[in-house]
C-alpha cells in the first residue's frame, strides 16, 4: 500500500476527531448551518468539553484513543485553540461585502 498512512499519522488524525466530537457534543465548537465545513466556537465553554472527556475517559470509552487523560485533555485544547473564531469567517465575509 504505497498511500497508506504512517501509524502516528493516523493516531494523531483519530485524537483530533475524537476532540472534536467531544466538542461538537458539549457545544463547545459549532459548525455554520449553512458552510459546513466551518468551524467556529459555540456557546459553551472548553470547560463542558472537558469534563464530558473526563467523564468518557473514566468510563473507558476514550482509552483506545488517548493514551492518557492528559493527552486527551491536549487534545481538546488543541482544537478549541485551532478554531477560535466566534461565528462563521464565510458569513462573516459574505456579510462584509
């Protein structure tokens, strides 16, 4: 398989959905309804998508994923740094115009 994926690649590629899932879920991160593939903050705080990992971490539901709380708790961090915007940038442009 000459396109297949380094192991770490796709470890890391499976850390970052699961963040942002949990995010997603918390309502932490939304995406536009109308560009979907935009991704922006949401109404509640990194706090709420923490805990639901704790939660999930403790339960055993993320320990396939992350290797340890810390790491999961990186990895929300992560994703709620790397979207930072609080709406839409295309609305947003689309509007400035």
């Amino acid at each position: 398989m000459a396109n297949a994926k380094p192991h770490w690649m796709a470890d890391a590629e499976e850390k970052h959905a699961a963040a942002l899932q949990l995010a997603f879920e918390t309502g932490t991160l939304a995406r536009c309804r109308r560009h979907g593939e935009c991704t922006f903050r949401g109404a509640k705080p990194l706090q709420a998508a923490l805990a639901l990992g704790e939660a999930c971490y403790r339960a055993g539901s993320l320990a396939s994923v992350y290797g340890s709380r810390e790491e999961m708790i990186s990895a929300l961090e992560a994703v709620y740094r790397e979207h930072w915007r609080s709406e839409c940038p295309l609305c947003t442009k689309w509007m400035d115009e």
